[in-house]
C-alpha cells in the first residue's frame, strides 16, 4: 500500500504547481480556482509571484493548501490506493482531505483563514534551522537563549535525528543560533525566509479565535489514520483530529517522530503530495523509508501515462535495472566491479566495453537512453563480458545513494567508478540563464561529486579502488558558448585533485582524464566556427576517438598506473600544449 505526505509552509515559490497545472488541468484548477475565492490572483501569484508577497503567511498558507489538493485530486484520478496520511504543520490540512475528514473547499477555507489569523500578527519574529543539533541540545540552547534575553525563543520543528528549527523573537534566536554554531563545528545555521515566528510563542494571541474556528468545524472520522505531525501518534477520531488541529499554531511539529513511526509499521512506499521534494529530503536519515515526490518528473509522467505511480521501489531518478533479456546479473566475489556513468553512448560506452574486456564487471549507468544502454550491455556480453545496468539520474542524491547501495548488496565491491555523465547546454554568458547554469553544474559537477561520495563508502572499507573523473579540454583553455560547461569540468580538475589526497591514504586513487575535441554527439553542439578554430591548433591535426579516450581512462583505472593519483591525463592532440 501507500501512504501519502503533504509538505507544509516554506516549500511555495514562485513557479510552484506549474507542472501539475499544465499537465493536469483538468484535475488541478478546479482546485485552484476554488482557492482563488480567497485570494484573487492567486494562480498569478503562483505563476509569476512577486516572491514577496507569496513569502507572506496568509498568501503562503492557502497557496501550499491548493497546490497539495490540486495534486491530491490526481492521485485520486488516478486510482491510487493508500492507507495511511500524514502533513507537515499546515500540509494537515490537505491530509485530513485525503482521509475524508474535510472537503477540499472547507480545507482551502481554513488555510485562509489561518493564514489570516497568523498574518494579522505582529511582524519581527525569527526561525533558524540548525543542521548537526540534537533535539536535547538545542532545548536546552533554547532554554539559555530566553533566560538571557527575557525574549522567547523554542524548538518550533523537528525534522530528523540532527535537524531543528528555532522559532521566537529574534534577538533571542540570534543568541541560540550563535551558541549552537559557536559549540559544534559541525553545526550548520540557516536562516528561514518567514513572515513571522511560527510554532511559538509569538503565535499566542491567534490561538483563541483559531480555537473557536475550529470547533465550528464539520469534521468526519478518518477512512485511514492521520499520523499527528506532533506526536507520531494515529488519528482515528474526530475528538482526536479536532484536539490536534487546534493546538497546531504553538505546538512544535515532530516530523522526526512521524518518520519513526512510519518506519515501526513496516515497509510502505511514500509519496510528497504537491510541488516539493522537502519530505523526500527529510527521509534520508531513514533508509527504511521510500519517499518518491510529485514534484519528480518521473512521478508525473507515471500518472499521466499509466495512471499509477512509479515501481515502489524505484526513487525518482533511479532504476535498479531492466532485466535485459542477456543482461549477466552478477559477478564472482574476485571479479572486479567497476562502475561507468553516462555510459550509454560515446566516450562511456567506449570506456564500458573496454574496461569489460579486461575482466571487469561493468554497471552501465544512464539517465534516459534505455534503448542505447541496452546494447551496450548486449555487445558486451555477447562479447563473453558481465555487465548489468542501473537507471540513475546523477544529479539526484537519492537516486546515486540507491544505487550504489544496491551495487554493494548484490556484488559487495566497487573496484572502479568512472565519472563520465555530463551535458551541455550552451550559451554566450551575457544571455544564459541561470537554469543552464545550475543544470550543467547539477550533472557534471554535483553529479560526479555525489558518486565518488558514495562509491567512496565502498572503497573506503574496502582499501582500496580507482574513480577516474572524465573533464574536458573546456576546462583547460575555456570555449566561448560554454562557459557553464568550461566551469563545471574545471571544477572537477579541482575536486579529483582534493578526493586524491582525502582518499589516497586509503589506498584508493582519483585522477582526471582531459579530452580534447572527440569524436562523440556532444562535438556537434560546439558552434563550427569555433571547433574549425580549434582543430586548426591541434597539432595532431584532427579529433580523437572514443576508443583513444577509453585507453587513457581504462588505463588509469588499471594497476599498470598504480602510483598515479591526483594526477590530469590530458589527451587533446597537443591543443593544450601552450
């Protein structure tokens, strides 16, 4: 069965709910329109903000609430089944529609007008999130901070084991924050962009007239449990859910709690209802907990195409493989694993069959050429080679954390991770766009960073092993049209050369491979006058192979360069002899 999450307060933006009002109208804005009998311009405000204004409580709320509901009515039209529901502080709302306690429109009515209680508050308070504290400390940091200031200050959230946010006046938060930050240096301080301090204190004068909205309510008894965002406790019944509701605007949200009770009932996928992947996040310390997001393109594609949701075991982004008709689906202990992204085509490929050929079983990791991986693993077996392959988008830390944990279980090593999915998406810098920007850096730098990360644990208890990063002469020289690209593969020259003297000590080594102009499809997207102006100063006076650049990988991969670590391999035909 399925259980499904609605996030809460902090995850609206501008751009929020656009995929799912595009993609299904017909469920979606009716939803949105009701909404809008509170708030006239919402969809615009959804569509085009000004952030601001869509920052602000009483827009916030309401704004949170329609786009879980809109998302909501496609699971249901979907013919989802799910037995259980839980929501982060005002994604309760949209929780209790999902049980049947509210209808939609009385949902919507109640986000309004608590949003309008809290809105109408005195503005000044402050939330900071605390990364690396425990609940116990930061109460107690709390605690120190209120008796020093005579201001409050209090643990409004618990979102995991090492997660907290303050929530109070803001000088009294400044002084916890600065206490925490300033007795562990692992602690990380991030302050929330919020109109006023929620879960607090400062919430006090709303609460009576919140509690007399409340007890007008017309509520129904839930047709699956309701975990309370405060207790980690179900909701069964209509006195249960109402005394929940009402002590909601003081009451610390314990989603720590929520996470550990979802886990005690036993394994169950999970679904973020809505425009947001925070809940996801949220599950990480939790690796019994499958969250998958409606915010993941993978997601809605799987409602829109198939009227179901994804496989629930597969996180958006990652595929633990197709079960290809020759796929060999496992090694010996002694046969060495390597790992090859973006290997579905070009230089990966290249990389894939040879470092096959040398005895190595090879994961074929792609993102979205299931077709081409295919074959790459059909050539290397009929070639007589083991080689499997894993769907993985690198760029999504769930999706690389799965799937290296799915390569240890089933062949308890990796001996060779070889870095090499990357993208383009070029520009001259005075016109790109920040999205091309953070896209080419999500791939080819956070990407190849999340793999050795998690190959690393591997090699790590292992002693031992090879991750080659494959860069780009972009990095070395610069290429006009690519400044993203040029940046993102110079920044993985820097971080090998980093990885090499953490790692090396353990025995396992980290160099680059720098290739020049190569015969690959990525060559096409560099402009031709440009390329023709760069072949011209190559004084091998052509481009490279993708077999020349899988011999430079497969051989700093290979024990023949043993004492080479943090080293760059340039094979560019002398381009970047100067």
């Amino acid at each position: 069965m399925t259980g499904l999450l609605f996030p809460g307060q902090g995850t609206q933006r501008v751009g929020t709910g656009q995929a799912l009002m595009r993609g299904f109208p017909d469920q979606v804005m009716p939803v949105i329109d009701e909404a809008a009998t509170h708030c006239a311009d919402l969809a615009a405000l959804l569509r085009r903000g000004p952030p601001a204004r869509l920052v602000h409580t009483q827009n916030a709320q309401l704004a949170v609430t329609a786009v879980n509901l809109g998302a909501l009515a496609v699971v249901r039209a979907s013919g989802v089944d799910f037995d259980v529901v839980a929501g982060h502080s005002v994604g309760l709302l949209s929780a209790l529609v999902a049980a049947g306690c509210l209808s939609a429109p009385a949902a919507l009515r109640l986000a309004a007008e608590r949003g309008a209680l809290m809105g109408a508050l005195p503005e000044g308070g402050a939330m900071a999130s605390l990364s690396g504290v425990t609940v116990e400390i930061a109460e107690e940091i709390a605690r120190r901070a209120t008796f020093e200031t005579a201001l409050p200050v209090v643990v409004a959230i618990v979102n995991g084991p090492a997660t907290v946010v303050l929530s109070g006046s803001r000088p009294a938060v400044q002084r916890a924050a600065d206490e925490a930050y300033g007795d562990e240096d692992a602690v990380k301080v991030t302050w929330l962009t919020v109109s006023h301090a929620f879960h607090s204190p400062l919430m006090a004068p709303a609460v009576s007239a919140w509690h007399a909205i409340v007890a007008e309510l017309k509520l129904r008894a839930p047709r699956v449990p309701v975990i309370a965002d405060s207790s980690g406790e179900a909701l069964t019944a209509v006195a249960d859910v109402r005394e929940h509701l009402a002590a909601q605007l003081t009451t610390a949200v314990r989603w720590d709690l929520v996470s550990e009770r979802l886990v005690r009932d036993g394994e169950r996928r999970f679904v973020e209802v809505g425009d947001s992947k925070t809940l996801r996040a949220l599950a990480r310390p939790y690796p019994e907990l499958l969250v998958d997001s409606m915010a993941m393109t993978h997601t809605l594609a799987c409602l829109r195409d198939h009227g179901r949701l994804p496989d629930p075991h597969r996180v958006a982004g990652y595929s633990p493989g197709l079960r290809a008709a020759r796929r060999v689906t496992g090694s010996s202990g002694s046969t060495p694993v390597a790992l090859v992204t973006g290997a579905s085509r070009g230089i990966g490929a290249a990389t894939a069959q040879l470092l096959a050929m040398r005895r190595m079983h090879v994961i074929v990791n792609f993102r979205a050429r299931a077709e081409q991986a295919q074959s790459v693993v059909d050539g290397i077996v009929l070639a007589g080679g083991s080689a499997e392959f894993a769907q993985a988008d690198v760029s999504d830390e769930d999706a690389v954390r799965l799937m290296v944990r799915d390569i240890k279980r089933a062949h308890g090593r990796v001996d060779v991770l070889v870095n090499n999915a990357g993208i383009t998406r070029d520009g001259y810098a005075a016109m790109m766009s920040l999205q091309k920007w953070r896209d080419v850096f999500d791939t080819n730098l956070t990407g190849a960073f999340l793999c050795c990360r998690e190959v690393a644990k591997v090699m790590l208890a292992q002693n031992g092993g090879a991750i080659v990063n494959v860069s780009s002469i972009a990095g070395l020289v610069g290429t006009a049209g690519q400044i993203n690209y040029a940046s993102a593969k110079a920044g993985l020259m820097g971080l090998t050369r980093s990885f090499a003297a953490e790692v090396g000590p353990r025995g396992i080594r980290v160099n680059t491979v720098v290739p020049g102009f190569v015969e690959t499809d990525m060559l096409a997207t560099i402009p031709a006058n440009e390329l023709e102006r760069q072949l011209a100063m190559v004084p091998l006076g052509r481009c490279g192979t993708v077999a020349e650049i899988a011999a430079a990988v497969a051989w700093l991969a290979g024990p023949e360069a043993s004492y080479v670590t943090g080293a760059t391999l340039v094979a560019d035909g002398g381009l970047s002899r100067r």
